[in-house]
C-alpha cells in the first residue's frame, strides 16, 4: 500500500502524558493490544456503547494514564494519512447524499486513557465511543495483530482504522441511537444474531466502502494488500477468537460476527463502493 500518497489529517491527537492531548498537524501516535480482548469476552472492536450498558464502563478500566507516548514518526505518518484517506471518502460520500460529514478526532495513547465512555486499558484494544466521537488507538496492537494473529501489512492495519472510523459513520447516521432503542425494547445485542454482531459487520462494510473510494482516487493499493485486509477479518472473527482461547465456539456470545461474515461485508463494501449495501440490520447478518 502505497499510502505516502495521502495527505495528513489535523484530527490526530497524542496523550500528553499529562491527562490531556495535544495536537499535530501531521499526526502523532502511541501503542496498542489485542488477544486479551478472547479473554475479555470477545470484545475486540467492541463499541462502547454495548460495554456502558453491561458494566457502566469499559472493560480494563484499571487505567494507567500519564504515561508519556513515544511516538515512531513513520507510524506517525501513516495514521494521519490513512484518517486523512477516510475524511476524503466519507466527506464526499456525505456531500453526495446532501449532508455534512463530521470528521472524528483519532486519540493515540499508551497503556490507558480516559474517555466519555468511561476509562480503557491497552487491552481493549482499538475502539470508537460515541460520547466524544473519538477513534482510541494503542498502536502496539498492531503489533500483536502480526504477531498473535498473523495479519501483517500496512493495509491490514488501514482497515482496522477504516473499521472505527465506520462505527463513526454510524453514530453520524443515527445507528448508535437505533441500537440502543432496539436494545431497550428488549432485542439481544449479543449472539449470531444479535444487534451487536449487526452493528459491526455494518462497520466492516463501511471500511471496505472507504477502501473502493480511495483506491479510486489514489490508487495506492498495490498486489497483495486486499488479500491482507481480508486475512485480517478472518482471523479476528468471533469463532477464530473463541477456538483459539478457549477451543471451542460459543455462538450465543457473539458480539462481531464470524470470519466468514467478516469477509463477506467487507467484499460486499469494497465490490461496490456503495453504503446503500452495506444494511447488516435485514435478513441475515
């Protein structure tokens, strides 16, 4: 993925170490976790909405704030020009449709912060909370998403940020609001049919929606890297996460959906580029 070819985005924030962010025009970063999440009851890429309405805050709120972030200018970079990518995308397809996009901050801290939905520990992992309308990244879990799951490539690391920035698209959309109504008239969040599961394939569609709007007008994919992103749906599935803890699948705890049904509303995206199919929400997810 040749993503030098993208700007920077001015909606990067890097904890400070302090409590509080500070901005880069460029972008900066910090570090990341993942394969705790199994073990934290199959929450990777949990919205936090769900998670506030189980325990009133996020899993892992033993925060540990005030940690400086030591930032790699290379992944620096590359956040900011992936954010950058997503502003441009979604920007124009909300202008197509008459509306305005409101671009999100994407906050990088190390080992915990504090949010608006309550506090979050690396083990979390990468997540969106619709209170603050902020995209949280440890990018150390980029790390653990080649070492622990076998996902490497720069595009790979691109959708996950694709697919919080589409948790984004949804709190814009009013999906968050509609979950919630459902939820509170009783319909499940959780299992293979539960809302929860909907609302996160419906982000993999988004990502892969951003990913055929900016490979048209960059053209910066190169041989390889939508097989990376794919390889990466694949193996952060709720029946791969579940078999590799536990060696067992549960499907009444789904909360993302499986490998299959990853790849499949990712593909459903980025085939058509169109937000119109990517209603996870009718007939089966």
């Amino acid at each position: 993925m040749d993503w030098r070819k993208g700007g920077s985005s001015s909606n990067v924030e890097v904890d400070s170490g302090g409590g509080g962010p500070r901005f880069g025009g460029g972008g900066r970063m910090g570090l990341g976790g993942l394969i705790v999440l199994a073990l934290l009851g199959w929450i990777f890429f949990k919205n936090p909405l769900a998670l506030l309405d189980q325990s009133g805050g996020l899993p892992g709120a033993q925060t540990q704030t005030g940690q400086p972030v030591q930032v790699d200018p290379e992944q620096q970079a590359f956040v900011s020009a992936i954010l950058h990518s997503t502003e441009q995308s979604w920007g124009a397809i909300f202008q197509a449709h008459g509306a305005t996009y409101v671009e999100p901050k994407l906050h990088l801290f190390s080992g915990g912060v504090n949010t608006a939905c309550g506090g979050a520990s690396t083990a979390v992992g990468p997540f969106y909370c619709p209170g603050d309308q902020k995209v949280y990244l440890d990018l150390a879990f980029f790390q653990q998403l080649q070492d622990e799951l076998h996902s490497s490539g720069d595009f790979a690391r691109a959708y996950v940020i694709a697919h919080e920035v589409g948790h984004h698209v949804q709190k814009l959309t009013g999906v968050f609001d509609k979950v919630r109504q459902l939820q509170q008239r009783g319909e499940p969040m959780d299992g293979a049919d539960g809302l929860s599961v909907r609302q996160e394939l419906q982000a993999d569609c988004y990502a892969g929606v951003w990913a055929n709007h900016s490979q048209q007008e960059l053209n910066w994919l190169q041989p390889g890297d939508i097989e990376s992103a794919l390889n990466a749906a694949s193996h952060i599935g709720d029946d791969a996460l579940q078999q590799q803890a536990q060696g067992r699948v549960r499907p009444d705890t789904f909360t993302h959906g499986t490998s299959a049904q990853r790849v499949k509303w990712f593909k459903a995206g980025f085939g058509s580029g169109d937000v119109a199919q990517c209603n996870t929400f009718a007939g089966e997810p």
